[in-house]
C-alpha cells in the first residue's frame, strides 16, 4: 500500500497532465505492441515517440 505522502505525489504529478483514450483494433495493437518492444519501449513511449516523429519537433 503507498503511503499518504507518495499518493499526495501521485496526484500532484497526475494533476499536471492530460489523458487521451486511443482504441485499436486487437490485431493492429499487437502489432503495435511487438514493434514497441523491438525498440526497447513501452507502448505509450512509443506511441508519443512517433508523434513527436510525425510531428517534426519534441514536445
């Protein structure tokens, strides 16, 4: 169980960024999963390193 003090953190931290919901297909989502790990990375760094690829800049 966390402590008061690292869920007062969490909320902090939680509070300062913004959530989207993607939906994939589940065939198109493993894809998506395995190319991930061929990268060392999980799901959402890949997903956010391709934006910022497509994107042409760091956010």
């Amino acid at each position: 169980m966390a402590s008061k003090a690292q869920l007062e953190a969490n909320f902090r931290y939680l509070a300062k960024k913004k959530t989207i919901t993607i939906r994939f297909d589940p065939d198109e989502l493993e894809k998506v999963k395995k190319e991930a790990e061929k990268y060392g990375s999980s799901l959402q760094g890949y997903i956010v390193q391709a934006v910022r690829d497509r994107m042409g800049k760091n956010l």
